[in-house]
C-alpha cells in the first residue's frame, strides 16, 4: 500500500476514534445516571416540594428546584438574547470590517468564556449587594445571565459572520436601513443558528451550580416572586448527594435524570416551532 | 448621437487603502439607454458601477472624491440620504442572491419597506414586476416556494423583479448573465432591451459578444483609467485609441 494511503488510514482511525469516544463518553454518563437514577425516580419527584426531613429519606420531590431551575434558566436566557442580539448584529453589520471596538469586544467575550462560574456567581453577589438584593431569583438571573452572554454571543456572532455579503447588500440595494436588514434578512436566514447559540446558552445556565450558590440561594420552597430565593437542579443534585444515604443519593441521581430530560425536552419543543420558518433559508 | 445625461460622473477618483481603483473619471451617462462600461477584470468596471449607488460605502478603507450627479444631485453629498439614492437604482449581482423568504416575499419586500401595505396592491405589484421579469408565468402556482427552489436563471430573473418592483429609474448589472446558461442570459438580455424605452440601463461585461449586442453607449476602462467613451457604434467601428482598438481584436485582455 502506498504512504499516502496507509496516512489517509491513520487519520481516518483516528478521528473515527475520537468520534467514538465522545458518544460512549455521553453514552455512559447517561447510563449511570439513568441505572442509578431510575429506582428512585417516581411521580412525586416531579410533581411534589420536599417535604419535612425530605433530605434524611422522607417523602417528596424536587419540583422546587425543577421550577427554580425553569425559572433562573429560562430569564437568564432571555436576558441575554435580549444583549447578544444587538450587540451581534451592531458587530456584523454596523462594525466596519477590521473595526478596533469589533476586534475588542470579540477578544473580551473570548476571555470571559473561560472565566470559571464561581466568579460570576461572587461578581453577581457583588452586584447584589450594591443594590442590595438578598439571595433571590433576580439575582440568579443576573449572575447566569453573565455567565452564558459570552457562549451566546459568540455563537451567534459566528452565525451572522457566516452570512454572505452578497446576499446583505442584494438587501441594501433595494434602499434599506441596515437594521431592517437586520431585522428582516439576516435574522431569518440565520435562525436556525441562532437558536442554537440560545439553546446552547440555555442548556449551560440550566446546568450550573457555582454561579447560583450565592446568587440564587436555596429553598424548599417553589419562588413566587423574583425576590424569594430560588432552589436550582444542580445545588439540589449537590446536596443530595452529599447526604450520607443513599436512597437519597439514589433521589440524586434521578434528579439529574430529570434535570437532563428538561434540556432534551426545551431543544425539542423549540426545534419544532423554528422548523417551519426556516424552509426559506437560502443555501 | 443626442441623448439627455442621466448619471453624470465627474473627477470621479475611487482608493482602496492605498491603491487607486479608479482615476479622475469624468463620463456622462445617457438616460434611457444602455450603457455598457467594458474592460479586463480589475480595471474598476464594478468600482465605478457600485459607486453609482454607494454600495462603495461599505468597502474597508475606500476613499472617494470627484463627484456623481444623478438627476442633477451629488450622490456622495453629506446630506443625501442613502436609501433614497439606492430606491432609484435596482441592482443585479453576477450572482443572484434572492431573499431567504417565499417568491411573493421576495418581490414585495422592497414596497413594502418603502411604505406599502395594502395586500391588494402588494398582489398587483408582485404580479406586474414578475411580468416585466418575464418570470409570472412560470412561478404564478407556487408563489409561496422559497426563492432558493428556483433555478439560477430563474432566481436572477426573480432579483431583476425585485429590483423593478421599488420602482428605480435606474438599473444597474454587474456582470448580471455569468453564472447564467446560454438560453437564460439570452432572456436577461432581452429583458434588457425592452428596458432601456423606461429606465436607464448601465452593465458592466467582460463579454465583448454581449456588449456588441447591449450597447448604445460605451465606456472603456483599463487600469482605473477612462480611456474611451463614446456612442457604441463608434467604439465598436471607429476607435480613436488605439487601446481601445486593441481590447476590441484582442491583443490586450
């Protein structure tokens, strides 16, 4: 066989490999969790708070952290959208191309992708107690909405970027503003990324437990206002499993079940709304 | 030839960063006509075509001076409005890129951005500008397909009815039959020659086929440079540069 072929076979293998590797990876967390989860898994965890010595192994559920997690996750991510969007948009249409502030703002959201979560959750706190707010709903929102506007922002950037500069000035030379470009072409033909960029967010913000924990507090208690303290899947996952029985660690192990099938159960729904308005995209 | 100038270019000089595009083009382009600008690739045909309709504006580091009167108004004027210019000039791309929205959609995007709402008057003028495009008959069952289903002939005639449909007096081609098959850029080509008795029509070519066939008036650029213009008869017939007589027969390209 000649060299370049054996090359071709390598590197083939290989990334066949790695590809493998990734799916058996998220294969057997899945598998954990669901085997170790599912003995404990009955109706009351989704549709019950806990109640009294809950944490000891008496009855209830977790819907407080099902619905907190709703809640921080679902406004954290509409706060965001509302500040990618524009700030996208502002950065594709509005920048000139090799735009010092452009080149700034990408390179920031870059840095701030890698900042652990535990710092946004004591930055929100900071910011809570300058505005002197307790642990609340509102003040989870803010901190995940710190934590996911990087991963959002730059996946929607790289989205917009990828949208042909003809297509923008076919729009431009029938005598529109940019922003009803924006508005009216570059969003339809990239929604699908979009939401992508807003899911992947979402799915980040739903599963964090350090920016919360300060933040958000926790409760038994389901938030019927934005500022009562909120419980979250993953502080309640945490504090199960550092429960010493293991019915309870076993009720962890469901939650994240249930916290898992909460993603699966949003990127969905929201494929299936967006899917009819994008049969226009133009490839 | 007597003609009434429509787009008049004067001193007209185009850089990129520190290349110059374009040098001191002064050219008067005839209303109601088809005005053909020719050249080798990189000569600025396209500069000078997107400067018409400050398409220029939004290229990294181009700077403009000299001027372009469109109906006697300095285009490049502070004070002008930039959508206002680009309403009277419909464009087509050497590739068309139709909207990421249905047929209909496509047509009447541009009315209704510029102010029209009435659903019975949208119809009508989806329905007329697909005519004039020569594309109704083949797409009036399925006006609600997205545009992307088209062929590209069909997708470039789709983008010349969306050009009409705002209403321009003007219309301009870059290279609008490239990515076209023989038998659609023969029916481009037509569209064009019916055109010309409403709007004034400027295309840039690089096929001298075509400009033979198009062309009432002329414009030869080489390098940035006018370096003739003048009826196309003359031009074609009758060079007085011998430059332009050597791009005609092909000795330089």
């Amino acid at each position: 066989m000649d060299k370049r072929k054996i090359e071709e076979n390598i590197f083939r293998g290989l990334m066949v490999t790695s590809a493998l590797m990734i799916f058996l990876s998220l294969v057997m967390i899945l598998v954990t969790v669901i085997r170790k989860g599912l003995p404990a898994m009955n109706l009351a965890m989704i549709t019950q708070s806990p109640k009294g010595g809950y944490y000891l192994g008496k009855e209830g559920g977790i819907l407080n952290a099902i619905v907190g997690s709703s809640y921080l996750a679902g406004g954290a991510t509409l706060l965001a959208t509302l500040i990618s969007l524009p700030v996208v948009i502002y950065l594709n249409l509005y920048a000139k191309r090799g735009s010092r502030l452009a080149a700034f703002t990408r390179f920031s959201f870059d840095v701030l992708w890698g900042v652990p979560s535990i710092v946004y959750g004591a930055f929100g706190f900071t910011i809570m107690l300058f505005l002197r707010l307790r642990t609340s709903l509102l003040g989870g929102i803010i901190a995940v909405s710190f934590l996911i506007l990087p991963i959002m922002t730059r996946a929607m950037d790289e989205v917009i970027r990828m949208v042909p500069e003809g297509l923008l000035e076919a729009s431009y030379a029938l005598g529109t503003t940019r922003f009803e470009t924006a508005l009216r072409v570059v969003l339809k033909q990239t929604l699908p990324g979009i939401l992508t960029a807003i899911l992947i967010a979402f799915g980040r913000g739903i599963g964090d437990a350090a920016s919360v924990i300060f933040t958000a507090g926790f409760t038994d208690y389901i938030p019927n206002s934005l500022f009562r303290p909120a419980a979250t899947l993953p502080l309640s996952i945490f504090f199960q499993l550092g429960t010493p029985f293991p019915e309870v660690q076993e009720r962890a192990y469901a939650s994240a079940v249930i916290l898992t099938a909460v993603v699966l159960i949003i990127s969905i729904i929201s494929r299936i709304l967006t899917g009819r308005f994008t049969k226009h995209i133009v490839k | 030839m007597e003609f009434k100038t429509h787009i008049s270019v004067q001193n007209l000089n185009i850089f990129y960063r520190n290349e110059q595009a374009l040098r001191n083009i002064t050219v008067d382009i005839p209303d109601r006509k088809i005005t053909v600008i020719i050249g080798p690739s990189g000569c600025g045909k396209t500069t000078l075509l997107k400067s018409f309709n400050r398409l220029i504006d939004s290229v990294d580091g181009v700077r403009i001076s000299g001027k372009v009167l469109v109906d006697g108004e300095n285009i490049f004027d502070s004070k002008v409005e930039v959508t206002r210019i680009r309403k009277k000039m419909g464009l087509l791309f050497q590739k068309p890129y139709p909207l990421p929205m249905s047929i209909y959609e496509n047509v009447a995007y541009g009315p209704k951005i510029h102010g029209i709402k009435n659903k019975k008057e949208l119809d009508r003028i989806v329905e007329q500008y697909l005519k004039q495009a020569s594309l109704w008959e083949e797409v009036k069952d399925r006006l609600n397909q997205p545009a992307s289903n088209l062929s590209v002939g069909q997708q470039q005639r789709l983008c010349l009815a969306r050009g009409l449909a705002v209403e321009p007096e003007i219309i301009l081609g870059d290279e609008p039959t490239s990515a076209l098959d023989p038998k659609s850029s023969q029916r481009i080509e037509e569209r064009f020659l019916e055109l010309k008795t409403d709007y004034t029509i400027v295309i840039v070519t690089h096929i001298l086929r075509q400009a033979r066939r198009l062309a009432d008036y002329v414009i030869f650029l080489y390098l940035g440079e006018l370096i003739e213009h003048g009826p196309a008869r003359d031009i074609f017939e009758n060079p007085k540069v011998k430059m332009t007589k050597e791009y005609m027969e092909g000795i330089i390209s």
